[in-house]
C-alpha cells in the first residue's frame, strides 16, 4: 500500500516536470496565456472569482432550501396518511 502510494506521488511529480519543462524552455518575457498580464486583467480575474462564489453559494442554498421544503412536504404527508387525515 505504502509502495503503491509512493510510487504514484513519484509518478505525479515526474509527469508534471515533464510537462512543464516545454513551457520553461520557451523564452516569452513573463507573458501569460492572455498576453502581458496588468491590473485590469487582475482585477477582472478577481472580480469573476468573487461573482462565482457568490453565485455557488446562492444556487447552493436555494437548490437546499427547496430540498429542505421537498422533504418537510413529504413528512407531513405521511404523518397526515397514519394518523388518518
């Protein structure tokens, strides 16, 4: 188990240098993806990060609090089915 463990954790650090030594060995100045980074691109990379938390933890509590309604309905029904309602 611990060799298996070992081996994989070795495996992974060797796999990710070798797929980041293309991206060392080609000369671009500090470039990023997007071209020369500067603080508009930081802060509307910020910003989305910000609006997406925002947005999951919305989406989040509404999807459990109709969870949490499904299931109180549904525990109703059937204490109003035994006691005979």
């Amino acid at each position: 188990m611990r060799t298996r463990l070992f081996a994989s954790s070795i495996f992974a650090v060797l796999l990710s240098l070798v797929l980041a030594a293309p991206v060392m060995a080609e000369p671009k100045n500090g470039e990023g993806l997007v071209g020369e980074t500067d603080d508009k691109i930081i802060t509307f990379f910020s910003l989305g990060v910000v609006v997406f938390f925002f947005l999951v933890v919305c989406l989040g509590s509404f999807i459990q609090g109709r969870l949490e309604k499904r299931k109180e309905q549904r525990k109703a029904t059937e204490l109003r089915q035994s006691i005979g309602w």
